[in-house]
C-alpha cells in the first residue's frame, strides 16, 4: 500500500466519522482492514517512543520477552472495547481528579511516593529497611515495564483514539501501542510487593492498583483489556521479586558473641576522659596538653610573601586603610 492509498484511507475514515455512533463500528473495521497504522496512529508524527525498549537488560527477568503476553483481543472485541470507551467518557467529570493524580509523572511516581510513604512515614523502617523496600518495588516496576514494552511492540495495538479520531481524551494520548497499559503494570508490580513488604496494607494497595488502571481507560487512553492484562502482568513480576526478597537473607538475626578478652579482640567501648581517669563521657574542654582528642589550638605561620595585612593584629578597617 503505497503512501498516496495510505492517505486516502486516513481521510476517509476521518471524513466519515461524523455520520454517528451507528456507523462507528463499520468504520474502525474499514479502517483497521485497509489503512495501515502508521496512516492514523498518533505515532506518525513524532515517531514511536522507544521502540527497541522491550530488550532492555532486566534486573530478575531473563529478558523482556520471558513473560510476553498473548496477543490483544481480536478486531470484533476491539470493537465492542471501545464502544464501552466511548461510554466511559460521561464518567470522567466525577474521576477527573484521580485521573490527573495518576496521570502525575510517569507510570512509577505515585508508586514511589506510596513506598516511601508506608516504609518511612507509616512504619519508620530507617535507612536498611526502607532502602530495601524501595529497592524491591523499583526493581519490581523497572522489570514489568520492559515487559509492557515488549509486548506493546510485539502487537502494535492502536489506542482508542486512533480508531475513533473523534474519542476526546483527558490526558495527552502516549506515542507508544495501546497494549498492555504501562500505568496498569506498573500498578500492579507495585501493589502486590508493597502488600508482600506490609501484609495489613495490602487490600488497600491493591484497590489503588485498580484504580491506577481503571483511571487510564475513563481517560480514552486505554481499553480495558488493556489494563487487565497490565494488571496481570505486573503481579507476574512481582512474584519473581517476592521469591527473591524471600531469600536475600534480610531477616537474619546475628548470633555470635561480643569477646571480652582482650586477648582475643577489642570488645565493648569504653570511653573516659584521658584529663580525669575513670570517668566516663565526653572529653572535657582542653586546659593543657594532656587532652589527645583536640588539635593543638597554635596558629601556623604565614606562607611566604603572605600580605603583611593578613598577619597584622591591628583591627582591620575598610579596603581602603589596609
């Protein structure tokens, strides 16, 4: 199909689009039969946005593809998804705050701000632990969403608004294919490491999770096949993280023993003031040269050609009188 066809196709599926809601369906179909992608996809101007980021090195995941999803919904269900699309645009005033709450940043935002907010503000776990469970959940994001990518590429799926050009969306439309949603895995790899991290937090986490991805479909950005299989996806990363945060031996307990004989090793501390034998605490205020703990209090001498000024006791005036 060369290019002249190509626009050809385009046009007429934007020309025909104000017919109605009862054409759409015949629409979308002769679109997505005879115009190739590129002709409407959101893509074609600016260019896909990392193509080539399903093979990125991953963390635990042998790679990318190791949990490639099955491939979208065929064109009857595309059909029927964004039908219900359409339909979900009437619920967008009531979600229009969490949907810009979500929308915030990228995918992992929000989900950093939930980690730091449950290992350090909630349960004060202090720089070991908390440093952890950020890692864990970093890791968890970082591997799912080269899965997402992986998989968006893999299958090219057109966003709703690139079958339906009228289909107004309340966030700008990702220059990426529309399967799995990004939003979606990320949401899931998240929640289920965080509900592993604190197991009472975790029914909570996971409703966010599902909002998370519910917010992108009442955008228009996302079918809600989309947003299930991201879900999916997610929680199948995390698995892999959780089995590896059982075994990093975070939970071990020390067992050995402070020695005692001096013989044998330094054992506990025991600090004392070298000015005043036997007692215990901080070193005193120095009076005389018995202290070790302070630096001498002399002055080193002046380098040479130092200015004369710098070394005079006489107060210093202005620029001018020195």
């Amino acid at each position: 199909m060369n290019r002249k066809t190509d626009r050809r196709a385009a046009l007429k599926m934007i020309t025909a689009a104000p017919l109605g809601v009862a054409a759409g369906g015949t629409l979308v179909q002769h679109a997505w039969a005879q115009a190739p992608r590129e002709a409407i996809s959101v893509q074609a101007a600016t260019g896909p946005v990392e193509p080539r980021a399903g093979s990125w090195k991953t963390w635990l995941l042998s790679s990318g593809s190791e949990l490639r999803l099955p491939a979208p919904p065929d064109e009857s269900a595309t059909r029927a998804e964004l039908e219900a699309v359409r339909g979900f645009a009437a619920q967008r005033d009531a979600a229009h705050d969490r949907i810009v709450y979500w929308d915030a940043g990228s995918a992992a935002y929000r989900w950093n701000e939930i980690a730091i907010e449950h290992s350090n503000v909630k349960n004060n776990l202090g720089n070991n632990f908390g440093g952890r469970a950020l890692a864990l959940v970093n890791v968890a994001i970082y591997d799912a969403v080269i899965a997402a990518w992986d998989s968006k590429y893999a299958y090219n799926r057109p966003r709703p608004s690139e079958l339906d050009p009228l289909l107004s969306t309340a966030v700008p439309v990702p220059r990426s294919p529309s399967y799995p949603c990004e939003h979606a895995v990320a949401a899931g790899a998240a929640s289920a490491v965080l509900g592993y991290l604190f197991p009472t937090e975790a029914p909570t986490l996971d409703a966010l999770a599902e909002e998370a991805a519910q917010s992108r479909v009442l955008a228009g950005v996302e079918y809600p096949s989309d947003a299930r299989a991201g879900l999916d996806l997610g929680r199948a990363v995390a698995a892999h993280v959780i089995e590896y945060a059982k075994a990093d031996n975070s939970d071990a307990r020390w067992a050995g023993a402070i020695p005692t004989d001096p013989a044998s090793g330094p054992g506990p501390i025991r600090a004392s003031s070298p000015s005043r034998p036997g007692r215990r605490g901080r070193c005193p205020r120095p009076t005389n040269s018995d202290c070790r703990h302070r630096r001498p209090l002399t002055r080193p001498s002046a380098p040479p050609n130092w200015p004369r000024w710098r070394t005079s006791s006489a107060p210093r005036g202005r620029m001018g009188s020195r």
